[in-house]
C-alpha cells in the first residue's frame, strides 16, 4: 500500500527535526540576516514609537486651552522632526511637524489645514497668534508604545527574517540579529547515463539537470548546499563519494539528498548502497516521484529523491521545502490559490498527482504532459497543480489547488 | 486630483524603460544566474530527450515481431542507462532500463511487469528467451525532441530565471549564461529626526528603519543597491551625498530613491533640494503612500518615496517592484489571492487602501490600524489587502484582493 502525501511530508519532516534543533546560532548585520531565521525570543529594547510624536503638520496644543467655540493662542517655538521641544506653556501653540516629538504638556494636534491663518508664521514673528478650533485629547497624536511597548515581545523564536521584519529590528536600533544557522545538504546526483554540463555529450548519455535545479531550490530554500558531483551507478562508487564529503568535518552536512536509483529496476544504485543502512524505500501516491528513499545513512539523515528532473523538483515542492519550513521557519510556504482549468483533464486514480501549468488571471493551462522528463515544459510553468488521488476527471473551468512556485 | 494607483505605476515603469534597456549583460555560471533575467534569445544547441530512450524498465522490441496473441522472442544483450546499445535484430527483445537508449530498430517498449517471466534473465544466460504480449508503435518510447527540438527556442530574452529555468539549461549542456546586468539603486532616507541602528537613541529621534526595510525589499526584488546613509533636513546635504555618489563611476547607479520629505510640510528636505530639477511631487489617490516624487536629478531616474516605514514599504511593492517586473524581468509578479475578511472594516472614499493582513487558510485578518508609523504590526504581516478608493465598508465574509508578501 504506498504511503500518502501527507503521511511521507510529515515522515520526512520528522527525519529533519533534530538536525534542525541541533544546529547553532550565528549573529550577523541585518542585511545578511535576509532569509534567515530569529534564533531568539526578541523583545523590544525600546517603546515604538520611542515618545509621543504628531501624526500631522500642524499645531501641538493642551486641549484643554480650546473650548467648544475655539481659541487664539500664541504661537510657540516651532518643533522640527528630531529636535527635544520645550514645554508647552498654557495659552500656547507650537508649529509641529510629522513625526516630530509632542511638548511636554500638549495632548493634541491640530493639523495646519484647521488653523487661521493656514501656514506657519515665519520663526522671527515672535508674537504670531493662531485661532485653533476646539479638539478632542490625543487627536493625531501617535502614543508612546502604540506600535509595540518596551519588552514586549518584539519577534519570535524561528521567525523568517524578511523585509518587514528587518526594518522593525532596524526600527528598535538593532544592528544584529541572532539567526539559527541554515541546514547543510550534501546533494549527490547519480547515474552512469548522467554528464555535467559543460562536457561533450556522447551517445547514450544526457547532462545533468538535477543538481542544478535542486541546488537552486535549496538555495532559494534557505539550505547551505554542497554538491558531490555526479556518482556513477556502482554501489561502492556512490559510497565512497558520500563517506569523503561525511569526513570533512569543516563542513559537517545535516542531510543527504540523492537522486536516481531508488526505484525497481535492475541497476538501482542508491537502493543497493544503502543495503544494510536503515534507509526504507517505499512508494507514495503521487505522480511523478512515486518512489522515494527516506533514513540515515551513518547517522545522517537520507533522502533518497527519483532521478527525472520533474520527480526530483515535485518531491522537493511537495516533501522537502515544506518539511523544512515546518522544522527550521525558513522558507515560507508557498502560496496557494484556487483557480480554474484551462481545458479538461484526466488523472490516474489513487495517484495524487502533481501537474505543471502556468497561471493567468485566475486561470491555470497545463505546461506539457504528465511524462517526468519534460523539463522545457517544467521551465514554462508558474505553478504545480495539485490533484486529488481520488479525482479522475476535471472539466474545463472546475477549480484546482495551484501551488504558486 | 490625485492621480490613480495605475497611472503612477505606469508612469515609473516609463522612467526605469530606459535605464533598464541601457542595462549590459553578464555571462554567470548556472548557480550565479538565480534570480537574474536571461539577455537573450536561447536555442535549444541539442533537442531533448537528445536520443529516444525508454521510460519504462522492461523489453525493447519491434513492435511488428509481436502479433495479436503474443510472441517469443531471444533475449538480446541487455541496454543500461548510459549505453549506446547495438541494433536490435529481428525477433529480439533488449532488456532496457528507464532513460536508456532505444536500440536501432526497436520502436516499442514491453514493461517487465507484462514480460514472462516476469524478471530479467541474467546477463549471463545466452540462450534466454521470453514471451511477449502485442504492443503498439511508439509504446512507453520517449522519443528524440519530444520535449523541445535542436534549435527550437528555450528560453525567451527576458526569462526570470529561476530553478526550473536553470535546470533546463543544464539539461540543454549549458554551463553558464548570458544574462542582464542588475538596475543599481542608489538609495538614501533623509530626516534630521534619523539615527542609524546601533548607535545611541537621544530625544525625538527615531531609528532609521526604511533603510533596511528598502535594502532588503530592492535586493529580494534582484536589484544591486548602493546605500548612503541618512542625510539630514538641509537641502544642500542631500545634494551633495547625491552628487557624491552619482560622481562614483566605477559603481554608476541607473535610479535614485529617497524616503521622507515628500509631502507638503515646512521642511520637505527633497522637494527643497529638487527645486530646478524636472522632479514633480504629485498625490496618488492611495493610504498610506500618498505623497509621492518622480523625475530625473542630472539625468539619473529619480523616485521619492514618503517617509514612514509602511509608507515606503507600500511604495516599493505597489509602484517600484511591478515596475521593475514589467520592464527588467525580475522580480516576479506578487501572487495575487482572493480571500476572505476575518472581520468588517471601513475605508475612507477616494483613495485606494492598502492594508496589511495575515492570511490564513483563505481568510485575512489585519494587522494594526492603517497608520503607517506601525513597523511591528507590518512585521507579523505576509500580505497587503487592497481595498479599492470606491470601497467604503466591507462586512466580516466579504472577499478581498490580497497581494502576498
């Protein structure tokens, strides 16, 4: 009975979660900080905003000086963005700007547009008067602490570190942040049929795709990765390569990531090396990337991925990146919307199947054929399209789950 | 009047079309290209697959040997992945795995599973035979340019070139490609009131975080960014730290964008120093993010966003980022959802709101108020709510348009 999607998701997450719980800490600038993950419970040095400041350009008044009819006041010392203001005498005005600190004593601004005149005298007519209509305590006044009170929790432990939330480390004056250091993955390619790009093709043979797409899904994933360079399909080979990159201790990978040679046919490199480790190989309800190998080989943790390009990317998108956003915060998952089909389609039953397609304005239209192989069609696609092991048929403008990529 | 959230969008898009078309390009090896946009017009140097090989394991056979009942035929030498098999004599079958080579003269595969008996022979046993049910032409056979044919176009010149896109190209034999230089923005945040993060806090200033919020934002969006530092509240200080820095030929930058100084208070430090230069300040029909800048200083595009961190943050992915998808290639367009409101809220009339929520399983909460001074609010934020200027009230259920973060 092969094993369902949610049920290998979870196994694999599973796998991962004590390679992410041992991994340290690393301190770096902000801007390094992007992508990374909060290693700490972050609570806010100081109160946001730092002190009451007004919300609009205007004039900082006691209310209280203002009744129902309005009131001329004596216009004040004008109060910059970043200057620390004297207090506002009773009877008082002060010219105040956007985000510039409110004089002790003012609880209320009212904005330029309201105030007779309707500009600011010059700073030299020390006796300018202003007639002010009457105005509601804390009006455009932006409180201490309205955005977040110091010591408050600012950000969580295990929360990913993007724009927004580097600028409010930036907003509290940090400078550095505390991150979990990335995972490591030792990603090896397998295949006697499998050449590097850049070399002379000869017959029989195909270039290697699979490191290069795997390598920058993990990298856009947050992973640290190394790459192997391609085993060929002897056992002892595929071994050797995987315990030199395991001695470099400079180095140390928290998981391996192979790709070919886990299903059942007669020459099936990863299945046979990993003969007397506990690694399982099993089968998932999903097509492509049906066969899956999942354990530790020498105490680090093994995922064994199918060797077509569209197996490899569909088990790392429906496996890998969300165990990894599940155990170590980072990457966020991703997008999910429901759209309409382009045209009819049919699915094999019992088989979650994952198709490629390209969406626009609210409508998905598949990107090749179901066949693994299809990486220029892969290229095209926006979106993996998810359908149901127990849905068969889907007519032109019936809804799907598109996963955004 | 305030122009339209699409007219100014637009209208940046026309004044980065230029700088952008002026842009070089860059040769990078696959894993430096993520992210970046193809320069040019990619033929495919060898057609995928390169050979017609088998996706399945099983027999490679003539389809004409197998009449309606089913044939016996001798066992050939088997062909591996990886090897350039012999013709196949008539009345053979080839042991075949998946991916490898069809062998001249067969046009069909018999899986192993349909094959009696059902197991390959050994190598070693010459005399094998094996019984074969009829197959039609072409059968489990991935022919040669199915996926994309010698000299077809790969990728089009403007490509964003993501993991799937890097992977066909290493599929294609590529090892590097040719691909367009980076915009660089010279970004600088003004305001007397400004101190950098990890320096002493004194009274009425604030932390600079639209900086950082920019910095990060411009280069998740694939943008090389050049920092000035804060320059303060006189115009003549932002003049110089711009001349300064547009003098720097070795890094020449391709657009200006400054935060604060843009509205209509006493001391706009940037509409102060663009007096004489063709820079118009104008008012999108938006909240927060109103106030906005656009034009050229001494021949370098400029863009002038507001001052508070929300304000710049919905700048960027409102204007700058869609128009820099439009006319460079990168980023990619945000994913655009329709999800409902966790609870009622209001808008004020004629301006288009930009609210910051959290999405949930299709449902959109808020997250703080609409004043644009809350960074930590935007912080546990993943999505902008788009409320339309013609929208007044929306009722706890109703849909909503969301951009995710």
């Amino acid at each position: 009975m092969p094993r369902s999607v949610a049920a290998h998701r979870q196994a694999v997450a599973e796998l991962l979660t004590a390679a992410a719980a041992r991994k340290g800490t690393l301190r770096l600038p902000l801007m390094d900080a992007l992508g990374r993950v909060l290693a700490v419970d972050l609570h806010a040095p100081l109160s946001l905003p730092p002190f009451a400041n007004s919300q609009m350009d205007g004039f900082a008044v006691r209310s209280a000086d203002i009744p129902d009819g309005g009131a001329r006041l004596r216009v004040a010392a004008p109060v910059p963005a970043g200057a620390a203001p004297e207090a506002l005498k009773a009877g008082h005005a002060a010219p105040i700007m956007t985000g510039a600190m409110m004089p002790e004593g003012a609880d209320a601004v009212v904005p330029i547009e309201k105030a007779t005149p309707g500009t600011f005298p010059a700073p030299t007519d020390v006796d300018a008067e202003v007639e002010l209509p009457t105005v509601e305590p804390g009006t455009y006044v932006r409180d201490c602490g309205s955005d977040i009170e110091k010591g408050a929790l600012a950000l969580a432990s295990g929360t990913l570190l993007g724009p927004s939330q580097l600028g409010l480390l930036a907003a509290l004056g940090l400078g550095e942040v505390e991150t979990r250091q990335p995972l490591r993955v030792l990603l090896v390619t397998t295949g006697d049929e499998v050449l590097e790009p850049g070399t002379e093709l000869t017959a029989g043979k195909i270039y290697d795709s699979n490191g290069t797409l795997l390598e920058a899904s993990m990298r856009q994933a947050g992973l640290d990765v190394v790459r192997t360079g391609i085993s060929g399909d002897q056992p002892g080979d595929l071994l050797a390569v995987l315990r030199q990159h395991l001695r470099n201790t400079e180095k140390p990978v928290d998981v391996i990531v192979s790709t070919g040679g886990v299903s059942k046919g007669a020459y099936e490199v990863v299945r046979l090396a990993m003969t007397g480790h506990p690694v399982e190989f099993l089968h998932v309800a999903m097509q492509p990337g049906g066969p899956q190998g999942l354990g530790t080989f020498e105490g680090t943790p093994f995922v064994g991925f199918p060797g077509n390009p569209v197996s490899c990317l569909v088990s790392f998108e429906m496996f890998l990146r969300p165990a990894l956003s599940q155990v170590a915060g980072t990457p966020s998952p991703r997008p999910v919307l429901r759209v309409r089909l382009a045209a009819d389609l049919t699915s094999p039953e019992g088989k979650h199947q994952v198709r490629r397609g390209t969406v626009v304005d609210g409508v998905v239209r598949m990107e090749g054929g179901a066949g693994s192989h299809l990486v220029h069609a892969l290229a095209r696609a926006n979106a993996l399209v998810q359908i149901p092991g127990d849905v068969t048929e889907l007519a032109e403008g019936d809804e799907v789950e598109v996963w955004m990529l």
